[in-house]
C-alpha cells in the first residue's frame, strides 16, 4: 500500500503536541527565564536544537501555515497567542546567547560551537520558508540578528566529535545563502572539507551511527551541497551521502528498526526505527530520482511511532513540494560483507542477521518479534579466553571467524622472576622487560552457514591447553517462554539455563528461536573471564578443550506448523 508524505498531515501531527510543548515553556512574568522551555528532566532551561530553538521552529511551521492558509493545516484557535509564544521564546533565545555568539547545552557543553551549530540549522530553514510572510516578519528579524551572531561565533569555535565538523559546515553554508549580511563562511567551510569525510571503503562513518548521527551528518553535508554552487567541490560529498545512505539500507531489520552493533555512539545496542533517516532518504532520493530510497523514507515513516524531528521532513516537503507518494520497501534478501567494518549482513525476508569480527558480539539475529541478541564464545584462560575474531572471511555459503587468543601483549603467560630488587611503584612497568613461561594461545575458529530459516554452525578450538573449561553463550531479551521436550519456563531478566543436550527454543508469542544440540561439561553460571549478560537470558553450552561442536539455530513461526529437527 502507498504512503503519502503530506506536508498538511505533518502539521496535524506537531499541532497534536502543540498543547503538551506549550507546557514546557516558561510563562512566569518578569522570569529572566519567560519564554523559555524547560527541560521537565532536569528542570532547567534549554535553549538549543533540544529545547526553545527546536519549539520556536516547530511552533513556527504552524505558524507559517496558518498565515500562508496552507490548504489541509491545522488551524491554531488563538493565531495571536502563537505568535506571542514565539516571539518569548525568540526574545529569550536573544537574551541568553553569549557575546561570542554561542549558546549552551545545559547538562554538558557551555559556549558550545557545536550546539549554536544545531540551532543554527533549524533556524536558517525556517527563515528560508518565512521570511517573505508578513505575518512572521518581526519574528524572522529577531532570529535573523540571532543567527548573524550566531554565525560569526561558530566560525571562531571548535568542535568535540566527528559529525559536529560536518553539523559546522552544514550550518555555516545554510547561513550564507539564507542570512542577508552575512559573512564569507567560504574559508571556515573549506578548513574543514580539507580534513577530508569520514567515510570508509563500505560507506560508514567514523561513528557507526545509523540510529543518530549518519542522519545529522547527511543532512549536514547535505545543506553544503545544496548551498554551493562548486559542483567539482559538491559531487564528492553528494556521492558521500548517497553510499552511506545506501550502506544503512542494508542495516534495517524486517520491522524498520537498525541493526546498531557497529555503533560507537549511544544508540549502540538499541533496536529502533532510525527515523531521522527518513528525510534525508526522502531529500536524496527525490535530488538524485533514486526510487529506493523514496520508498526506503517510506517504509521507515509507515513503521515509525512518535517522531521528534518532524520539522526535517517537513522541511524537505516544502522545499521539494507539498507531498509525496511511494511504495514502502527496503532490500530484503542479501548476503553482504564489509570487509572494513568486519561485518556481515544477512536478511532473507523476516530473517536477518550480523555477524561481526573485532568484537565479542559474534552473532546478532533478529526474526519477527524473537530476537537472539549475541552470541558469544570464551574459555576461562588467562584472561585473553574471549573469541574475538582477528579475522572475518567470506564465501558464497558461508562466514568464517578466527580468534587468535592474542588479545593482549605478554599473554598468556607466567612471568618468571628478575634477579633484582623491582620497586613497587615500577612492578607494573617491569612487566616488559621479564622472561615469560608462554602458554599455547587459544587460538579458535568459529564456521557460519546461512540454510533455509536460519544457520548451521561449528565450533573448533585450534590451539591452547586442554581440559580448559569454555562456553557458548546466546543472550535472549527477558519476555520469552523458554522450551525444551518435556519444560517450558518463564525467564526472569538475569536467568541463566543451561541446555545440556537436544533442541530448546526461545519463543515470543509464536515467533521462535531454537538452538540444537546443547552440551553440558559444566554448570560455571558465571565462568571467570566471559562477560555478563546483565538482564539478559542467556542460554550456556559448556565444553571442555579440546571442543568441536556442530549446532544449529533456526527461526520459524508456531502457526506454520513445527519444523524438522536434525537429529545427532
């Protein structure tokens, strides 16, 4: 079924919160703090891109509504007492920004560059829509002055983390084509574009950040693009946005929500529908005619719960035109490899998998409403037992991780003594410089083959000392009824089971993860030198080295019928 982005019904949506924003504000007369919005979380005054800047925007798209009598917009009952709530909090916004031009974010950056930066763009967007309605002139002036200043105070700024380069670089070039007297930004904007993007070979950025920040870079990036009239200078970055955009389309689950394992920033470990990505699909897609990813914002906005940056979408419909209509869809049947980021990405149709090298997440499957969120191998050893693939290789058919046991320098070994006296404070730092007994390193190799609803896998280890206990472990999110022939129990946040032998199966309602055959060499619930599973449910299989275990997972539903099992 189509969906239609409609710029009407994007207003009725931020008008439905317009009552429940209304409330944050500060209308206290006389307040230093009058008209602004107060953050109920910490109970302090907020005044970027996640406070009063991001309010007067989105109040002022209502606003421009109403007056430009755009058909199918929400009317405000009272149209004055809108514009007296913008003006405040405009007037506040004027107030608290600081000589340097700068304002801050209250909970950890004071005359942030990067934060002025933010705001920045929210408020250059809006004048580019408003500033020709005479119903928001006064308010357009005032913010005007604000992003002037605002302007001269981030080009003498820094920045903290890789994309706020790029949220600099976005703003000051937006600031050039939309403020009247503003000053050349060229030189500052090339500063930065010389330190080159950070983007990789497979199309990710140096933050990984599909759930928040590769959308903030790309919308960066892109108001550069659309703001420059150097095409030799454009097409690079374009072609930049356009491979990140398409190296994320290969991240989403069946449900829209992202596969964040590569992630370094905080929306690592989190399964959310990425909706910040839907206006820059939306943007890229109707810039370039690439129907993908039209259909890409639409598959994210049909899935997509509350939105709290609606003012990017409506931004790009009414700068590309009212509405917009397509065929909601992403990929769905791919087996990928990113050399790079070492990491493999599989889906077919409701299945879909990653499987990742450098870290000790090795396996993270999602299936429907089931999910098995890692798989994760170690052997108590030294503390360097940790299956951490040094290597991700990929065939047709199948993956192959290897872990050399060399995580660390000088283990595993026994450290023989010196001959000498050795200060205390220098023990640490002798270390080096010691002979050390070594012990075969546990060296192991972990096979990956993608078969109908799910994969078989073998488990080897490759060198190290025997009788060394080791596990694999497979973490399920708490919820599940957990299934074996003759036991079905409830799993608490925290549990830990143990399938010694045969099938058990995680099952969500209908959906089904099942794990086969177990193997039980010991009950070590919290075995020395693997990681806790936190709230987690983890199920263990425990062996002893030597270990050379074939076993399966499969995904299917209870109202397809029961599956065939391998037998042993």
């Amino acid at each position: 079924m189509s969906i239609s982005f409609d710029a009407a019904a994007l207003l009725q949506r931020m008008a439905a919160t317009t009552a429940r924003e209304f409330s944050y504000q500060n209308r206290i007369p006389g307040d230093p703090l009058y008209g602004a919005f107060i953050s109920p979380e910490h109970w302090l005054d907020e005044s970027g891109h996640v406070g009063t800047t991001r309010l007067i925007v989105r109040w002022g798209y209502l606003a421009l509504a109403q007056a430009q009598k755009l058909p199918g917009a929400p009317t405000i009952p009272v149209f004055a007492t809108l514009l007296e709530r913008l003006e405040s909090a405009v007037d506040y916004l004027l107030r608290v920004q600081r000589p340097s031009g700068l304002i801050d974010l209250r909970n950890t950056n004071y005359e942030s560059g990067p934060d002025t930066a933010f705001a920045l763009q929210l408020i250059c967007a809006f004048i580019e829509r408003a500033r020709s309605t005479p119903e928001l002139a006064d308010i357009v002036a005032k913010l005007t002055l604000f992003a002037q200043r605002a302007t001269v105070g981030i080009m003498e700024s820094g920045f903290h983390t890789p994309n706020h380069r790029w949220v600099i670089v976005g703003a000051l070039a937006l600031a050039q084509a939309v403020l009247p007297n503003h000053p050349n930004t060229t030189p500052t904007i090339n500063l930065y574009l010389a330190e080159g993007l950070d983007i990789d070979a497979d199309g990710a950025y140096l933050e990984r950040s599909i759930g928040v920040y590769d959308a903030v870079t790309a919308r960066s990036l892109l108001f550069y693009v659309e703001n420059t009239a150097d095409s030799a200078a454009t097409m690079p970055v374009l072609a930049a946005v356009e491979r990140n955009l398409a190296f994320d389309l290969h991240l989403l689950h069946a449900d829209g929500t992202a596969e964040t394992g590569l992630s370094v920033r905080q929306d690592y470990g989190q399964r959310n529908v990425p909706t910040p990505l839907i206006a820059n699909y939306l943007n890229v897609g109707l810039l370039l005619g690439r129907q993908d990813f039209i259909n890409a914002a639409a598959f994210l906005y049909e899935r997509a719960g509350e939105m709290y940056d609606l003012e990017w979408l409506l931004y790009v419909l009414l700068k590309h035109g009212s509405s917009v209509t397509a065929e909601p869809a992403i990929p769905t049947s791919y087996a990928n490899s990113y050399p790079t980021n070492k990491l493999w990405r599989y889906r077919a149709d409701d299945l879909s998998a990653s499987v990742f090298g450098g870290r000790t997440r090795l396996l993270h499957l999602v299936y429907r409403s089931a999910e098995l969120v890692a798989v994760k191998i170690a052997q108590a050893y030294f503390s360097v037992g940790l299956f951490i693939a040094d290597s991700l290789e990929t065939a047709p058919d199948e993956v192959l991780l290897t872990s050399s046991g060399k995580q660390k320098p000088a283990l595993p070994a026994y450290h023989l003594p010196m001959g000498r006296p050795v200060a205390p404070e220098t023990f640490e730092t002798t270390k080096v410089d010691r002979d050390q007994k070594w012990i075969p390193p546990a060296e192991s190799a972990l096979k990956i083959t993608p078969v109908d609803s799910g994969f078989d896998l073998h488990y080897r280890t490759l060198d190290g000392l025997d009788d060394v206990i080791a596990q694999i472990s497979f973490d399920f999110p708490p919820g599940g009824l957990w299934e074996t022939e003759d036991t079905v129990v409830t799993c608490a946040p925290g549990s830990v089971i143990f399938l010694k032998q045969g099938w058990g199966r995680m099952r969500y309602g209908a959906d089904v993860i099942e794990i086969t055959p177990g193997a039980g060499a010991h009950l070590a619930r919290d075995m020395r030198h693997s990681e806790a599973s936190g709230d987690l449910v983890r199920v263990l299989l425990t062996f002893r080295t030597p270990v050379d275990h074939r076993f399966t997972i499969r995904t299917y539903s209870l109202l397809d019928g029961m599956p065939t099992r391998m037998t042993d």
